[in-house]
C-alpha cells in the first residue's frame, strides 16, 4: 500500500510525495516532524487533487552521490502514474549514462594525453641536464627553508634536483602534497 504525504518544503512550499509503507516507515524517521502537513493512503483524496505534480519516487544519481526525484504530473489515476514514473525513470537513468559515458571518454582523452606528454618529455638528456642546473642553484648544502624558497621561485621546476629530493623524502609526501604544502601552508605569507 502507497502513503501519499504532504510536505511543507522551504524551498519550493508544500509539495506532494509518494512513498511505499516501507520506505515510508524508514523516511518519516529522518523528516522533520513539522514538515509533515497530511497523510494519506488513498490516491482520490481531494486534499491531493490541488498538487500538479508529485514525488513518484527517488532514483540514486551516481555521478553526484545524491537521490533524485522522479517528479511526474499527478493524477489520480494510479496506473497512469507508474507509467508516467517509469518513463522518467528511465530518461533520467540515460541521462546519467550518457552523463558517465562522457565522464569515461573525457578521462580517457585525459590519460592518454598525459601518457603522451609524459612519453614526449622524457628525452633523458633533458631530464640530466635540468637535473644537473637544479643541482648547482640548490646545492646539498643550502639551508632546507632557502632552498624550499629558491625551487618555489623556480615555479618548482622537475626534476628538481638532489637537495629538494632529499628534502621531500624527509617529509614523506608525495610531489604533488609537497608542492602544495611549500606553496599553500609553508611560504603561504610570503
């Protein structure tokens, strides 16, 4: 059996929602009391009548970790309504899979440019040779906090030389949490 209940909604004022007994035994336990306006079991209730639409049901939108309503134009007629909350169901559910699909593509454009990029930038001589300019601005022996200062300078230019990674390994992070720590904690006044 179906539980039609009236809601007062702040956003959009009062509005008309459909539940199962089930779902409506766990759902009246997280809503606010004083949201509840009326409840009923029978579709044909004349207070229902003066709502256009109503909550049919709750779909689980992967992409956004949130549920989302199957909002559909009431009648009182029950069968129209399932096929009406079907149908959107199922628009909202290609909706989300062509949504995934792009997500999916777009990564994949991602990675690819990123293993390109990466395959494009790894002429060892280059790497050698800015490795070793790293090495003479920041040598071994620079103080941790100028040296950190110098590469922040340097727009903590890769590779990054011996005495940036000998600093990084004390610290155990990865570059990426490195970089930010110097950028946004360390040096964050300067």
């Amino acid at each position: 059996m179906d539980v039609f209940v009236i809601l007062d909604s702040v956003a959009t004022g009062t509005e008309l929602e459909r539940f199962t007994e089930e779902k409506w035994g766990e759902a009246k336990a997280r809503i606010n009391p004083t949201r509840i306006i009326y409840i009923t079991n029978d579709i044909c209730d004349s207070k229902l009548t003066e709502y256009k639409n109503i909550t049919w049901n709750r779909l689980y939108n992967t992409i956004t970790r949130l549920y989302e309503k199957i909002l559909i134009p009431f009648t009182t007629n029950y069968e129209e309504n399932i096929q009406a909350a079907a149908m959107e169901q199922n628009r909202k559910e290609t909706q989300i899979k062509l949504c995934i699909d792009e997500i999916s593509k777009i990564t994949n454009i991602r990675i690819k440019n990123r293993i390109d990029e990466n395959t494009e930038n790894a002429d060892d001589d280059h790497l050698f040779q800015v490795s070793e300019s790293m090495n003479k601005i920041i040598p071994m022996e620079t103080d941790e906090m100028d040296a950190l200062r110098i590469w922040q300078t340097l727009d903590f230019m890769r590779p990054a030389g011996n005495r940036i990674e000998q600093i990084k390994n004390e610290y155990g992070m990865l570059w990426e949490n490195f970089i930010r720590f110097i950028d946004k904690e360390l040096f964050a006044g300067f």
